[in-house]
C-alpha cells in the first residue's frame, strides 16, 4: 500500500495557540506507511474538498499521526471541532517528503508559522547535528519549541514584533551559521529567502510548498507548481505527487 | 441481483459507472486504491495533439457543495498516450474512453484517425472545456458548430464516437440533436458550468485563470434537468454526469434518461464513491424488483 483512506479515531486533542490545533490519531497502516514531509487529505463532513493536512509527527510504534494545523478557513474551522473519540476519515501518506540523507551533517530546518509542523519529524533524527530556526508573528504564537528541543536541536525563534527571540525575518538567524543542508517549509518570500541564502552557500535545500489542491494524488492536476528540468526547461508539476517537498534548484518562483 | 451491464453505442459496460475525463488521469493514481475492473469505464484526461503545460495556479477553488478548476488541458499529447498509458490502461479489465480537445478541426481529425488505429473503446470528443481560449468550445456552443466538428471527426474516427456537450448553451436540446445528426454514436454531459470567485481581500479571482468550470454537488439539478431535455429530443444513448457523489444521484441521472454515468469530483471527496455508488445501485435495483439498471433510463415520471 502507497496510500489509502481509513478512518481514524482522535485520540489526544490540544489548542497550541489562539488558531492552532494539535491532534494525534491512531492511524494503523497509514503511520506505518508514512515518512516526514509527507501529508494527509483529511475529509470535512459537508464540503467537497478534503484538506491537506502536512504530518508532523509519526509514531510508528504507537501507529498514530499527529498533525498541527491552522484555522484558515471553514474547513479547517470545521475540523478544529473535532473532539477525542470522533473519527476522522484520512487518506494518507501522500506525495514525497524530506530525502533526510546522512542525520550526520548539519543541518538546518527554517519554519515560519504554520511551516513548522511538518519540519519536526524530519528535525528529530538529526538530533544535536539540527538547528531549527523558527518564526512566528509574536511571541503567544510560538508553538513545538519544546518538541525540537526534546529530539536534542538547537532551537532559536524569531517573531515579527520581537516579544520571543530575534526580533526581525527568522531568515535573520541564517547569518553565520554553518550547515551541510537546509530544509524550509513557511511562507513564499521566507523561503525565497532561504533559497537564495542556501545557493549563495552551495548548501543543498529542500523546501516544502503547498498549492490548492482537490484529488491529492496526482490524477487532477490541479495543484501546479512551476518547476525546472537541469536542462532548464520549464514545466509544472504537481505539489500532491511530485512534492509536497522540492529540491529548492527546481522551484520557479513566481509572482 | 439486477444486472448492472449497459451498452453504450455497441460497447459493453460492466456497469454504468465511468471516471470522468480530468478527474482520474490515467487511471494509475487510483489503482492504488481498487482493481480499476471495479469500474465500467474510464474516460481519461483529456489529450491534445500534442504536449500542453496547462494554466497557472491556482486552478482550484472549492465553492459551495462544489469546486471550480482551471487546469488548462495539461496533458502529454496523444502520441505519449498512444505509446505509455494506452496499454497498461487495456490491461485493467475496463472500457477505456480517449477524450481529445483540439484547437482546430484538423487536431480533432489526426486524433481521431491516430486512435482508430489502437484498440481504445470509444473516442469521447471534448469540444466543452471551458478553460483554454481554443480548446474546442469554440465548437461546443453552437448547433452549426457541434454539428460541424462531429461531422468531421466522424469521417476519421473508426471508433465508437460520444460527444461531450458543454452546459454553457442556451438550448441543450438543439445542441444535442445536431451532434446526433452529425453522427455521434452517443452523448457525454455535462462539462462544467463556467464559474468565478473573487479573493474578497486581494480582489483578486481565485483562480489565475480568472474563471473555471464548476463541478461537484452544485451542478446535480442542472445535470438532471440537460439529461432530460437532451433525451427528449435524441435516440442514441446519453452518457449522463454532473455533481453525482451518492447513488440516489445516480439512480436520478438515469431516470432522467442517461444510460450510463460518469463521476469525477466525488473522487476527490471519497476515492471509494465509486464503488459505494455501485453497490448503492445495485441495492436500490434489488430493493424494487428492478431486473436491470437499463430499465431506469428514462423511466422518469413527468407531471
């Protein structure tokens, strides 16, 4: 199995912050199956789309998934109100996640706000090799801190009103640290910004994008991403399939 | 058990459920999931002569109880379809439908003529996809021209030839006969509806296409209500879709006169509505001592 639906029990609910819920699920086969950077398409009772959900931890033991997201509109507003023994119709893992490579080197993992979720379980098995920069809007936004820190990274945070850590771009905390690879996943400019920085390095980055999306398993189309072949011929691929996470040298930003 | 086999246009279906062309690719996505055997028929992504890019994102949008899409016909081209997805597709133990759009009569002729040549089951002509200036609706929104463009795929095309009408008309009933007088062998509808949604904030559309077509739930009444008036004016069979996610939907279309069904966006709500939708077919037949799912086409009630 690749993929599949399968309804699963909530088990542990938590607000992290004003608009952030933390849910864990028992999710069987589909935790066993699932790797870091990969998402799930969670359906919401009455609306036609299911919503990509990115994964934010696997326990493979346990068979749950865990997932942190943000209330950004009715659907995930619906899905906020699920409460512990409701069950969750999910189909998942989808699309490709993080190529960890060797957990030896350094690396270092930007989030900004709803971004830093999916990094968590790509950011554990780097342990103390791991940085993890993270920002967010203020200081009651901040959310996993402790998460990164309990995988043995080093966490530093940024916000954009300076009421936790580096007051300024979390891209800021770049300057003077050195890495072997960078993974990102946050808003398009954050990661235009990481993109730039990990070139003018040389430093190999993955970043993780998200797009509209409906069938979430490559057979619409509908979730295009402008990308590059190494011959620089242009075309779109698809965020479900292809990505969600990207060799960054591929992405053509645009806009 | 009712039978659940139809025949559209001399081409046996196991049952009357259809993928619907752009909803299901290829079919390979959705192989993870069942044997595509489970399924009638498979009508594929809608191919161009040759490779398109498609639109830029987004192209989605959800709407209520429905969704609009801007794709823009991404697709490898009929010749990477002839060569890749065409065989494994024939291995699956289902109908396999090619759907073409073209820019000119032309591109829909050396389609034609290039599938007559393999052994697709039926070529379904798109002549309504909303979201490319020359993707054949040009064709589609009119008598003179569907009746032109089906006249002439007919000439090159060996296969059983459907035609799939867009919604976006004035009379469906006129539409629909004059690709019955053309020659099609059967009716595919509907496409989408064209729709719009604007981002209150940015006051920017949704989509970067500006518009798309509207699919989902929305669209089940206006499907029903094209079905009916287009059966009331053809004979050959009407392959019936638009907003079907539940087979109460299902069981309406064919009353309405379709003789098959496609689904498409209920695959993104539940990669599984197909088989829920059959089974659910398969009850209601049973429950009212109906012998076979072709004795519902039309047998609608009108006051």
């Amino acid at each position: 199995m690749k993929y599949d639906t399968m309804l699963c029990g909530l088990i542990r609910k938590n607000r992290l912050a004003e608009d952030i819920f933390d849910f864990t699920v028992e999710a069987g086969k589909l935790a066993e199956a699932a790797c870091p950077g990969q998402f799930a398409h969670i359906y919401v009772p009455g609306k036609t789309l299911r919503r990509p959900i990115s994964i934010c931890e696997i326990d493979r033991d346990h068979k749950t998934l865990r997932f942190v997201f943000q209330v950004r509109g009715e659907g995930t507003r619906l899905l906020s109100q699920a409460e512990p023994g409701d069950r969750l119709d999910i189909l998942a893992p989808l699309g490709r996640g993080f190529d960890l490579g060797g957990t030896g080197r350094k690396a270092v993992f930007v989030g900004g706000g709803i971004g830093v979720p999916p990094l968590l379980e790509a950011a554990k098995p780097f342990g103390e090799n791991a940085a993890v920069l993270a920002g967010f809007r203020s200081g009651n936004a901040v959310i996993l801190k402790e998460d990164f820190e309990r995988a043995g990274n080093r966490v530093m945070i940024a916000t954009d009103d300076g009421s936790s850590g580096h007051h300024g771009l979390v891209t800021d905390l770049l300057a003077g640290l050195a890495c072997d690879v960078i993974f990102a996943c946050g808003p398009t400019p954050m990661l235009k910004a990481v993109c730039r920085a990990a070139k003018e390095r040389g430093v190999p980055c993955q970043v993780s994008l998200e797009q509209r999306m409906a069938c979430g398993v490559g057979a619409c189309l509908g979730c295009a991403v402008r990308l590059r072949r190494e011959t620089g011929e242009e075309y779109y691929g698809h965020v479900c399939k292809d990505g969600p996470v990207f060799d960054a040298a591929q992405v053509v930003w645009e806009d | 058990m009712a039978d659940l086999q139809v025949n559209i246009a001399g081409v046996p279906l196991k049952n009357p459920l259809i993928a619907a062309s752009g909803t299901f690719g290829f079919g390979r996505e959705y192989s993870e999931f069942y044997p595509l055997s489970t399924l009638g028929g498979i009508s594929c992504k809608g191919i161009t002569l040759r490779e398109r890019p498609g639109n830029p994102p987004p192209r989605i949008a959800e709407t209520p109880s429905g969704m609009l899409n801007a794709v823009g016909l991404q697709n490898p081209g009929v010749d990477h379809f002839i060569e890749r997805d065409l065989p494994w597709l024939k291995t699956q133990g289902t109908v396999i439908i090619a759907n073409i759009a073209g820019n000119t009569p032309e591109d829909y002729c050396k389609m034609a003529e290039k599938l007559s040549g393999t052994d697709v089951d039926m070529v379904e002509l798109n002549i309504s996809c909303p979201n490319v200036k020359q993707g054949g609706v040009q064709f589609g929104t009119s008598c003179a021209g569907v009746e032109s463009i089906t006249a002439a795929v007919r000439r090159f095309c060996k296969k059983p030839l459907m035609v799939k009408l867009s919604p976006n008309v004035s009379d469906i009933g006129e539409i629909a006969a004059a690709a019955e007088a053309a020659g099609a062998d059967a009716i595919s509808m509907i496409n989408t509806l064209t729709g719009m949604r604007i981002d209150i904030n940015t006051r920017r559309p949704v989509l970067r296409n500006n518009t798309g077509g509207l699919s989902g739930p929305a669209l089940l009444p206006v499907a029903v209500r094209m079905v009916w008036q287009a059966s009331r004016r053809v004979k050959i069979p009407i392959v019936g879709m638009g907003g079907i996610s539940q087979w109460q939907d299902a069981v309406e279309l064919l009353l309405a006169g379709a003789s098959a069904l496609q689904i498409g966006t209920a695959f993104f709500t539940d990669p599984y509505a197909p088989v829920k939708i059959r089974d659910g077919l398969q009850q209601y037949l049973d429950r009212n001592g109906v012998a076979s799912v072709a004795e519902l086409t039309g047998a609608i009630r009108p006051w």
